[in-house]
C-alpha cells in the first residue's frame, strides 16, 4: 500500500452486543487492502463498544465507510467515523511507550464518589486511563449479603508528578471512604508473581496465639498488654517476646492442640489458598509466633514453608523458654529473600502479607508488600492494604478475576 496515498481512520460502534458482530465489521474491511493499527472493546451489561483504527487506500475508504454504515443499519447498531492524521497517529504512538500502572479499587462495594476521588487524583498526578474492568463478579443487590466484594482495575498511562504524593492521597482516600487500593507499576513481574509469604497470627488467624495461650495460662492481660505494644512498635519485638514466653511456664502442652484444632480461619484464606495452590505459587508462613500452629496451617492448606519460633518443652509443659532465633522483622525479610533464591524467583515476583509493625521490613523488601487490617503504624508505610474484606482480596492485588476461577474457587 503506497503511504502517500492512505488514510488513517477510526471507527466507534456501540449498541447491543450479539454473537459475531465483531466478525461482520471486520469482515467487510477484509475485502479491502486495510491494516488494522489498533483494535479494543469492551462489554457492560450485553451493551457494546467497539474501537477499531484501521490504514487503507484513499481509493477505497468512501466504499469502506459505505459498506460499514449499511451493515450498522442492517445490525441495529450506531458507528461514527474519524479521520487520524499522521501527526496525531505518531503522537498515540509515542505515548504508549510512558510507564504504566495499574490502581486497584477494593471494597464490600464500590461508589460512584470513591470512583470519582480515585480518578481525580490520577488526573491532578498528570496519568491518563487507557482502560478500567471489572475484577469480581456481578454485585448483588443486596448490600447485606454476606461476603460481597467488589473491586475494578485501572490500567493507567504516564510518569505522575510525585509518586509518594499519590501513595499518600490514595492512602487517605481510602480511610475516609471504605475501600482498599493498590497502585502497581505494571511490569512483566506484576504478571508473574511466584512466591508469597505470610504473616500467620492476625493475618492467616484472627487471633494472637500467644494470647490464647496466656488466658489459659492465667497470665492473658498481662500477655496481650505487651503484644499490642509490640505490634504497635512501641517495644522492640525480641525483648517482648522473651517476656511473654516466660509468662507461659507450667502451661501443659496438651493445650497447644486443642487451641491448634480451634484456630479462626480469617475470613478469604480457603479460597486465597486454593487459588494459589492451583496456579503454582509457593506459600510460605513467616510469623513471630509458634511452629506448633503454622505446621498446623501448613498441613491444612499444604503450605511450602513455615518458619516460626519453637517453644521448649520438658515433661509434657512449657518451660517459659524458647528453642532457636527468634524469628523477628528482620529475619521474616531475610527468610523471605532466602526462600526466593531457593524457589529460583526473582525478588520483585514475590509478595509479603502482614498486619504488624515486625511485618514492615518483608513488606517493604517484597515486590508486592500488601498490609492486612493492619496496626495504623503498618498501614501508613505500606504501599497497599487490605482493611474492608478478607484475605482473599490479595487475589484481585494480583490481577486474578472472578470469572478465572472456578466455583469452588468462587466460594
């Protein structure tokens, strides 16, 4: 096709969506000599829009257009016409090679007011959406139907003027209206996550086993005083570990295993994990608490890994002592980049998951650090969280659909 003499044109279509619309359209431009330069659609409620930019012969764009609005007449549907100067094409064309990101809205549901506080900040930031879908399926009706999540994906273009300042703007958005976000650079790694390491207690389980294990050594004020402390960051983490851990002397060992049979599953962990599982992540749980519990867990859930802290035992009782290095922020950082030179998997396609302020440095030293109902402290340094629903909305921080699972992982 002589380039001097072509024409750039794009084609609009909207109007009910039907099989094989798409093929009748692009099968009246097959019987020209046109090249197709982009192509996008796009379905909302069985309600169609269809982008097609197309290059052809200036001899043979009338006919096209012609033969493209009767077909739209005979197909009850509406088409406009643009034509694309090379400027302009050239313009387009360079701006697909800006980086991109991808800001994910989570919540119970979603509105039209955090929609529009969402994409005004991208705007301020200088960004442009090139596309937005929908991760979950069809929302009910019923707001007050159990387990209902809604989430929507931005796929964005552009450098944003202060990054830092758009982390901290979606931050405060979030508290104020109710829903969790994720900003991501979208990279090859984003696309191919591998490893994923958990904290256990308050993540994995709603509970704090050290506290379970102190009500029933009598000592449970005492013990969760100084756990609230540490996850806050107040205390340094070791120092009161040692404490706690001396404040469970005498408790009989048979105790660890009813609390084990019992755990609280949080809500989104059996559907997370059997979605992980059967797409081939590894699952590691790093967690400043007891090996007893996340052996547990792994059994459960066939869990990759499980470092944790052992508690000593002698005669079928705690002795108030513990086995080993304790595992603190600093060792989680270090397992978790241990576990990915031995999984073979690059730093960035790694995830950590956590609530605590001993969560902070995997978090930060993953590819994707995703904080949990996390401790105010956690939140403000974590670069994504989770605080309306459960576990299982790290699935969508990974670009996972509804529609991809199947129903048991729909449950």
């Amino acid at each position: 096709m002589d380039k001097t003499n072509t024409e750039l044109v794009l084609i609009r279509i909207s109007g009910l969506d039907r099989p094989g619309l798409t093929a009748s359209i692009t099968d009246i431009l097959s019987g020209y000599d046109v090249d197709i330069m982009d192509i996008g659609q796009a379905d909302i409620h069985s309600t169609l829009s269809l982008g097609i930019l197309f290059k052809c012969s200036e001899q043979d764009s009338g006919n096209i257009m012609k033969n493209l609005l009767f077909k739209a007449s005979e197909l009850g549907i509406n088409i406009r016409f643009y034509p694309i100067s090379c400027e302009e094409y050239e313009e387009w064309v360079s701006m697909q090679g800006k980086n991109r990101y991808i800001l994910t809205l989570l919540g119970r549901k979603l509105t039209a007011q955090q929609i529009a506080g969402a994409t005004k900040i991208l705007a301020n930031q200088g960004l442009n959406i090139d596309a937005i879908r929908r991760l979950t399926g069809r929302v009910p009706l019923d707001e007050q139907k159990a387990r209902v999540r809604a989430c929507i994906e931005f796929s964005v273009r552009g450098t944003p003027r202060d990054i830092d300042e758009l982390q901290g703007e979606l931050m405060r958005l979030s508290s104020t209206l109710e829903m969790d976000f994720s900003f991501q650079k979208d990279t090859m790694y984003r696309r191919m996550r591998r490893l994923i390491c958990f904290d256990m207690d308050s993540t994995l389980i709603e509970t704090e086993v050290i506290d379970e294990l102190a009500k029933r050594a009598g000592v449970g004020e005492q013990v969760q005083e100084i756990t609230e402390r540490a996850m806050r960051g107040e205390i340094d983490f070791r120092e009161s570990f040692k404490e706690r851990v001396a404040l469970l002397k005498g408790l009989d060992e048979s105790v660890m295993k009813d609390i084990a049979e019992n755990l609280p599953i949080t809500e989104g962990v059996e559907r997370l994990m059997y979605v992980l599982k059967r797409y081939g992540y590894k699952i590691a749980i790093l967690s400043g608490g007891f090996t007893y519990f996340g052996n547990y867990l792994k059994e459960r859930f066939g869990i990759d890994y499980v470092y944790a802290n052992n508690l000593e035992i002698v005669d079928g009782k705690l002795t108030g002592r513990y086995v080993g290095d304790i595992v603190d922020g600093k060792r989680k950082a270090e397992l978790l980049q241990l576990i990915a030179q031995v999984e073979n998997v690059d730093i960035a396609q790694t995830i950590a998951v956590g609530d605590g302020a001993n969560d902070l440095p995997m978090l930060s030293v993953a590819g994707l650090g995703i904080a949990f109902h996390a401790k105010p402290k956690v939140k403000a340094n974590a670069k994504q969280s989770i605080n309306t629903i459960g576990l299982d909305g790290v699935l969508y921080f990974l670009g996972f659909k509804d529609s991809y699972l199947d129903e048991r992982g729909n449950s």
